[in-house]
C-alpha cells in the first residue's frame, strides 16, 4: 500500500512516504517552515520513491493534539489530496507518533509534548499494542512529574524535544509506523471525517475569556 503522510501538529515537520515496506521520511525541526515545505517535500519523496500522487492509495494525517495552525495545515493538504483524487484518509494523533518513536520493553508508553504556554499534552499506549490507555490530555508542565510518579507499572516517557527532561527523544519516525498500524486496521475514513483534536482551547480563546 502506498500512503502520504503529513505531520506538521508538533515541533518539527515530519512527512513519509509509504510504499510498502519502503519508506521515504522527511524531518524538519524549523516548524515554521511547514506550509511552504510541505508540498515540494511530498513531490519530491514521491520522485524518489519512482511513483506520483495519483499512484498513492491513501493519505494520512496527524489532527494532533498540537499546534492550532500546524494542524490547520496539515489537515487542509490531506484533505485536499482526498477530495481531488477521491482518496480514502487516514488520521493518528500525536501521543500515537511520540509513543512510536520509541523501543521499549516496559509494559507502557507515556507521550508528553508541549503544549505551549506552561502547559503539555499527555496520552498513554499499552506496550507493544499501541492500545490506548489514557486518551490525549492537557495539563499544566508542572504537574507532568506528578503524573509520573504516580504510574507503578513499568513505564517509557516518549517526549518532543521541549519535553525532553521527562523522557526520551525518540529517533525513530513514529508517524509512518503509527499509519501502517492504523491501515493494517482498516481504519479509513472519508476526508470530510478528518477532525483536529485541539483538547485545549487556542491562546486567542483564552484571551477572549478573560
């Protein structure tokens, strides 16, 4: 199966290209760059992987929890891609891609990632089925430690590098493992169903309120 995937929710842009067993992987951590990347990125993983965009099966996204625009951009060119060529999407979120990134023998995974202004996501896997154990939350940075500790399984933390201090940097590319799980699973949806999954409201939301 050859799947696009496009992860531009979290601190880097991640991009792979899935061709069956091969992978074609792109890693930029200049966030700010995702818009203007992502397009000749996907071109050009899909010249070196010797086929084009009408050849893919599938596309795939990350709908976060992440960054408010990084999600929007994402979520806009894979669904963009599905609408135009009448592809079928797939969607993971980014505990998924942060617990992937990693390999351990530990019973479980905690994904942290930042979530910006003092404050991170959290999402526990069961280990090595990637079930999902604690759903993608949001909480403040200075309670992530307490969360840990609380935990009496053996556990990994699988973290973005502004988290790092909690776990490890993962340096494997979770996103390509993650949507192959997802598509082993049959879990595909129509591009109209791709949903960002933002769990905190957005800092101009924030600000309204008070």
């Amino acid at each position: 199966m050859r799947i696009l995937a496009v992860n531009t929710a979290g601190l880097a842009t991640e991009i792979a290209l899935i061709d069956g067993d091969r992978t074609f992987d792109y890693r930029d951590d200049r966030f700010r760059q995702a818009s203007a990347e992502l397009m000749p990125v996907a071109d050009r993983l899909f010249r070196d992987a010797g086929f084009t965009v009408r050849d893919a099966d599938a596309f795939a996204v990350c709908v976060g929890p992440g960054s408010f625009t990084g999600i929007r951009i994402g979520l806009s060119a894979v669904r963009a891609f599905c609408f135009a060529l009448g592809k079928p999407a797939i969607a993971v979120n980014m505990g998924e891609v942060l617990a992937y990134n990693i390999l351990t023998d530990a019973d479980s995974i905690i994904s942290v990632w930042d979530a910006g202004n003092g404050f991170a996501y959290l999402a526990a896997y069961e280990n090595p089925t990637m079930h999902e154990l604690l759903a993608p939350r949001c909480v403040k940075e200075n309670e992530v430690q307490a969360f840990l500790s609380e935990i009496d399984e053996p556990f990994a933390v699988s973290t973005d590098t502004k988290m790092r201090r909690f776990g490890t940097v993962g340096q494997e590319f979770g996103l390509a493992a993650a949507v192959r799980a997802r598509a082993l699973t049959g879990a595909f949806v129509g591009y109209g169903q791709l949903l960002p999954q933002y769990v905190r409201k957005s800092q101009a939301e924030e600000n309204a309120r008070d």
